[in-house]
C-alpha cells in the first residue's frame, strides 16, 4: 500500500504528486457540477465526487470554493421572493458560509503541529489528522452539491426539496465538526508534549465527558452516514444503521413470533425512506440502551442461518472444529531453562474451573488433526460440524502455527462470526489458525477472557502437534478487542516465564481502556460503528462495573392507548425541560405554529418511534461509587424541539439561544495567560459553561434524546497494564516480541495504536504501525465487501506472514518503514 504524504495538506489517500484543483469561476465549476451529477444522479456517484475533491483540492482552496459558491447561491435564492423555501434556502447556504470561515483557521492550527504526533515521517497519522480529513470530506460534500445547486437550480428537473435537506443534513455535520476541532484544541493546549491521551485530573475528564456527550448525533446517522469512508461501504452501513434501529424498536417490548419479523419489516421500511428519522432513533438509541442490547445486536451474526450463508460464500477448507479444552493444570518448560518447569492452572476468575473453547481450522487436512486425542476433544455444533470422510492424505505438520483472538468489545462474538475471513488466512498462509471462544462480559468480566485465553494458547503451544503444527513459529493475531489481550497475553507469558510468541499482529487494538479524551476518540461521536457511549459501556462491562438494567419488567408492545399514554408523559417532559423560561417557551410556541404546515406530520411521528423500546427514567444520582457514577443526572437544557426545525443547522443568530451545560472543559481565550491548577481551574470555571469557551455567536447543536445513561468514571481497575498495556512499565513491555499493528485511519481508537507504537518504539522494540484509509474499525470482518477491505485484510495477512517467515533469532532491530 501506498504511504502516506507527510506535510501541512496530508490526506488519507491523497496520491503523492497528484496535481490539485485550482481556484475556479462559478460558471467554469457550474459546468463541471453538470458533468458530475446529472438531475437524477445516484447518491452513490455523489459521493464518489466528494471523495474526489477530498484527495485534490487542499484545505484553503477548498474553502475559498466554498464560500464563493455559498455567496453566489445565496444571493440568488433571495432574490426569489418572500417564499419558505427560498428563504431557507437562502439561510442554510449563510450558514455555509458561516462554518467554513469559522472552520478553517481551526483546521490549520491542527495540521501546523499534527506531524509532532505522527510515529515517524513515514506514517504520518494520529487524531488530529483523522479529524481534520474527515472535516475536509464534509466541506467536499458541501462543495460538490453546492456546485450541483448552482448548475441546476433554473431547471425544471432540480429537486428543491432534496437537496434542501441534505444541504442541511451536511451544515449540521459541519458545525458540530467545528465543535470537535475546539476540542481538540484544547487537547493541544492541555496534553503532555507529544501526547494523545489527555492525562490530566479525573474530574476534568469526567467534565469533558458530559459536555461531549450533550452534543447532538443524530446528523451523522441520517444522510450523512459515513460520509468520511471510501463510497463503496456506505450502502453496507447504512444497511446496519436500519437494521439497528429496526432491532432496537423491539428489543424491550418482549415481542414475539411471527409479529416480530412483521413489524420489523415494518420499521425497517421507514427507516429506510425518512433518514432524520432513522438518524433521530440511532442516536436515542446510542445514549440510551444498556451493553446487553449491544451483545445481542451484534450477536446476530451467530444465528445459524446467517453463519451458514456467511459460510458458504468463504473458502472451502478441510479442517473447522469447536474443541473443548477441559480444566486441567499442565507443566510448560520455562524459557530461561526448559529443564524447569512452571504450572498453568485452568481460568479460574469469576465462575471457576470451566472448559475453554477454541475452533481449530486448516486449510488442508495434516497429520496430527485427525487423531484420536484431538477427536476426543471435538465439540459438536450440530449439522454444521465438519465431517473428515472420506479421509483424504494428510498433508506434513505445518511449521507454523497462529494463534487468533476475535474482537467484538469483550461482551459480543465468537469464532464463528470471524470464520470467513480465517478460512482466507488458513489458505493464504498455509497454516492452521486456532481461534480461541473466550468468555465474555458481563457475565465473565476481567481476568476471565485474559486468563483463557493465556490457557488456550499455552495449551497450543504444548499441543501443537495434534494442531498440525511443529510450533517454530507462533503469531499471535487479534482485532480491536482480541489485539488488546494478544497483547496482554504475551505480557502475561512473559511474566510466567515461558515461551512467548514469534509476533503480534494487531488490527486496530484498544491498548487504553481507561475513560479518557484524544483527538481520534473525538470521531466516536460520529461513528455508526463505534459511539462513545457504547465504547464506555463495554469497557465497564469488561471491568466489572455494575450493569444496570433500566427497562421495565412489566413493559410489553404498546397498544393505542399506550402510544397515547407515551406520548402525552413526553410532551409533559418537555414542557417541564422548558418550564424555566415560560416566556421564551411562549415565544417558541408561537414561532413553531408558523412553519406547521412545512412540516406537518414529521415531528410527532419522530418523537414517537421506537419510544416503548427505549425507557429514559429521570432522577438525582443513585449512588457515589466512581465504578458506577453515570450521566443519567444530566438534564440537557437545550430546546427539545429541535429536529423539526428547519433552520437548527445553523448557528448563532440563526439558531437562537443555546442553553449551555453546567460543565467547562475548554479553555478560556486568557488559559495560557493565567495558568491555574486543574482542580482549581475546575472549581472556579465550571458552572461559566460551554459559551464562554467557544467563538462567541457559535453554537453547537445539543442532543435532545433525553438523558445519557453512559460511565463516566473508570474503574481503577482498568489502569492495570494486562487491561491497559498502553499503560504497562517499560519493564513489562521490553518484554513483548515483534509487533506489527494495522489500524484505520478514520477509527477512534488510532490513537491507541499510534501512543502503543511510539512507546515500543521509544524502547527499541521492533514495531511497525500502518494504516490504512478510509475505512471503519472492525474492516476484516467486512472483508468480502469491497476491494478496499480486501486489500486492507490482504495488509494484515502480509503481517502474519512475515512472522512466521523471520529467522528465530532476528537481528538488531532497524527504523521499520511502512
């Protein structure tokens, strides 16, 4: 794959060399737009356009663009008359126009010292440059159908009503975009020199955490969903989006039957025609159900149907069996002096002696595979069990073996839903893989998947012979949570002593579970894939926390009279959210009864869907323990009637007053003048609220989904180096072997890769970090879907290889170039 471009223009697949659009008239870009995008061109073609003007036009150029076309577009929509929709029209591009000048200077200060992050030249990415490209991928979709709008609005066949909405779908995106990049700012002025992690005190991150989660998300699940990734999966998430909250419409309601799949295909038609609809339910849904829905959600792909299609389409192999490795204590030699040996007990944590599961898959049948010992540890899967008959001639013992951890969170999948892709790497790489099906949370929280895992893979390099191996080499290989304990596995190795593996690959790990800010964990807040509410309840599922179920064991499917009853106790809590100013609630009133025959039915609908499925209870905190301390006290005191308004894309004046949380965690414009103490900093600042840090006339658009029910404190535990090996002594991770890490550019958890990476590398370990381009984390699962994902799944088996093909005693590391 290509390296990235170093410098001050850097972006994600921007080809070095390539020339870049200049500065055009608006009639030279008018006709371009016609070529672009016919009247009735695919939202496919569009975005393959933006993804165009993404990679060739340079920040400032882009901008200039932009609000050149805005003016010229909004000059000639008010000049068409008094009419609703000229005027919004009119308004939205003002508002353009607006964030594109505010969004600029921010975005350079970011890029002027983004490089300082970056591992070395060669790989130039962290947060701040993942933040400033996807805010770049937004000003080109603005820009591309700014262009359209100028080029068609006289003809009879221009859409008014579409591009209306997403002009200001993507204005929404745009200044919440400009919110993120003041956060980061202030990472930049407040973090350690060279650091990602914000490390400072607790509380100020527990600040951060609810100002951060008040902000409105709701815009990047609708239209413009995934906009910052390559065109070719966007289809397949939006996809997920609807099947999501089709899922979540019936999640609580204790359906059953055959009236699930009716209304399910009900739902998801809706979804599926109205995106501010689907867009409003995700995000209700992000804040507000617990980890359980999440594992059943992601679950899905376990259903026996869809694991055997999945199958079907994968590679054909010889050997794929569920092994049931029993509870018992075995000697392994140490490495030290393999005369001397050391006790692996069986997991113990939480539940006891128990057996773990492992999956066993090789392309070809070898010798060892089929013997009786391996049989008698055979697990049956029912009719999908891979029968070996007739037996064909066994292929000699790999030398060769990797030992694979799936990711889903801690608390979702298995085996069986990374089996395709782990049927491609057995046929690739010639060797057999054994998956290990560890325990998940909340139900096994930590040390347990740790300690089975450790088991499994001792147990695998014991046993290699019946895997088909001879053990020379052993790569460990894991995605997001599964690289997380690939590391801390070999960590815990190390500390028994005994043979750690030849490599780690590493796709897009969480190596920092603790609850804190970077500038690539700002891009939760518009990932469809990985939210910030549901990154923090699955690590307070994984360390223990308390799950709380908040939903009602008397709740059923909603009748008439219960639609009724659910939406007369919303209103109610909207009028009381708004009680506190009577007069301006007058006054909204009155302005809202206006625009009631522009948006008729929309809002009342909007508000009701899916409500039955998602309890939002109100109260004082419940409890003081840090573990469990959550943002359900938090009462946003925005207006609740926002995602009807045509105008609430914009800002300042055209957004009208702004309720600010009573949290500070951006700097004030004198912060550097006069330095203060965190706490104090703290204590006397925080009830100024989020106005008094942002430009003044911006404001952010705030979520008005209700309550957030989302961990804002870490549990101690998760400072522990085999949960945070980010956070593990030099002494410790001297220890791991050569690691090499793929992540995604556009994932929020780069940054825990990158600060992994600098660290091994500060200690002259052996590292490589690439990354690959407009993709989401969890890409090898998607792997059959694109020819991105395949190149980018073809990187990490490029990895593996590389492993198992080094010399045992590799020499003094050198500078790895990616």
């Amino acid at each position: 794959m290509k390296s990235k471009p170093s410098g001050e223009d850097w972006r994600p697949g921007d080809p070095a060399g390539e020339e870049r659009d200049q500065v055009v008239d608006i009639p030279q870009r008018n006709r371009e737009a016609a070529r672009l995008e016919a009247p009735g061109g695919g939202r496919s073609d569009s975005s393959a356009t933006a993804s165009r003007l993404t990679h060739s036009m340079d920040l400032h150029t882009m901008t200039q663009s932009l609000v050149t076309l805005a003016e010229d577009n909004m000059a000639f929509f008010s000049s068409q008359g008094p009419g609703e929709t000229a005027r919004r029209l009119s308004g939205v591009f003002a508002g353009i126009r607006e964030q594109a000048l505010g969004l600029e200077p921010a975005l350079g200060r970011l890029l002027s010292v983004a490089h300082l992050f970056d591992l070395d030249a060669e790989t130039p990415a962290n947060g701040y440059r993942s933040l400033v490209h996807t805010a770049r991928c937004c000003l080109a979709h603005l820009l591309h159908k700014s262009r359209y709008v100028a080029s068609n609005r006289r003809s009879i066949f221009f859409r008014t009503s579409h591009n209306l909405a997403e002009l200001e779908a993507y204005l929404a995106a745009l200044t919440q975009l400009r919110a993120l990049a003041y956060y980061a700012q202030h990472l930049l002025a407040t973090n350690q020199p060279g650091g990602l992690f914000f490390e400072g005190d607790e509380g100020l991150t527990a600040d951060f955490l609810r100002e951060y989660v008040t902000l409105h998300k709701g815009c990047f699940y609708g239209r413009c969903l995934g906009f910052q990734f390559t065109p070719a999966i966007r289809p397949f998430l939006q996809t997920i989006s609807i099947g999501l909250v089709s899922f979540g419409e019936h999640y609580k309601r204790k359906e059953t039957g055959l009236g699930v799949t009716a209304s399910s295909l009900f739902t998801s038609g809706r979804f599926a025609i109205d995106p501010e609809l689907r867009g409003a339910e995700f995000e209700r849904i992000i804040q507000n159900l617990d980890v359980h829905f999440w594992k059943a959600f992601w679950n899905i792909t376990e259903i026996e149907v869809l694991s055997s299609l999945a199958n079907m389409t994968s590679t054909t192999v010889r050997v794929s069996r569920l092994l049931s490795l029993p509870p018992e204590a075995f000697e392994m030699p140490l490495t030290a002096d393999p005369k001397l040996t050391v006790t692996i007990s069986p997991p113990l944590a939480h539940t006891g002696p128990g057996p773990v599961l492992v999956r066993l898959i090789s392309y070809d049948l070898r010798e060892g595979q089929d013997s009786k010992e391996l049989n008698s540890l055979v697990k049956s899967e029912g009719p999908r069990s891979l029968e070996l008959r007739p037996r064909p001639q066994q292929a000699p013992r790999s030398q060769s073996l990797v030992v694979h951890i799936h990711g889903g969170g801690f608390v979702a999948q298995t085996s069986k839903s990374h089996e395709p892709y782990l049927k491609s790497w057995a046929q690739e790489l010639g060797t057999p893989i054994l998956s290990i099906d560890y325990s998940l949370a909340p139900e096994a929280p930590f040390p347990r998947a740790l300690e089975e895992c450790f088991y499994a893979y001792c147990w695998a390099v014991k046993h290699c012979a019946l895997l088909g191996s001879t053990g020379e080499r052993i790569c460990l290989a894991g995605d997001s949570a599964g690289g997380n304990l690939c590391f801390t596995v070999s960590l815990r190795a190390a500390a028994f002593g005994v043979r750690v593996p030849d490599g780690i690959m590493a796709a897009y790990p969480a190596t920092m579970l603790q609850s804190t800010a970077s500038p690539s964990r700002l891009l939760s807040l518009m990932d469809p894939l990985l939210p910030l509410s549901v990154l923090t309840k699955c690590v307070s599922a994984y360390a223990g926390g308390e799950i709380e179920d908040h939903s009602d064991p008397n709740q059923k499917a909603l009748g008439m009279m219960g639609l009724v009853q659910r939406d007369t106790a919303l209103l109610f809590r909207d009028l009381r959210l708004g009680a506190s100013s009577w007069l301006h609630s007058f006054l909204d009133l009155s302005g809202h009864k206006s625009h009631a025959n522009s948006v008729p039915m929309a809002e009342p609908m909007r508000r009701s869907v899916s409500e039955a499925a998602l309890a939002q209870p109100e109260g004082p905190l419940g409890t003081d323990s840090f573990k469990s301390l959550t943002l359900h006290d938090l009462s946003l005191k925005g207006n609740s009637d926002t995602s009807g308004s045509p105008d609430l894309s914009l800002s300042a004046e055209t957004l009208g007053p702004s309720m600010p949380s009573n949290v500070n965690f951006l700097p004030g414009p004198d912060v550097h003048k006069d330095a203060k103490a965190p706490g104090e900093l703290r204590a006397k600042d925080r009830g100024q609220g989020v106005l008094a840090n942002f430009p003044e006339g911006f404001h952010p658009r705030r979520a008005s989904q209700g309550p957030t029910r989302m961990p804002i404190y870490s549990s101690p535990i998760v400072k522990n180096p085999f949960m945070s090996p980010l956070l593990a002594p030099d002494s410790m991770l001297q220890s791991l072997p050569p690691v090499h890490i793929v992540a995604c550019a556009l994932d929020p958890m780069l940054d825990d890769s990158v600060m992994f990476a600098r660290r091994l590398r500060g200690l002259g370990k052996p590292v490589t970090l690439c990354v690959v381009e407009d993709l989401p984390h969890g890409f090898l699962s998607l792997a059959a879907l694109c020819r991105e994902t395949r190149q980018a799944a073809a990187l990490c088996v490029e990895r593996i290889r590389l492993i198992l093909t080094q010399p045992a005693a590799p020499a003094a590391p050198t500078e790895p170039r990616v």
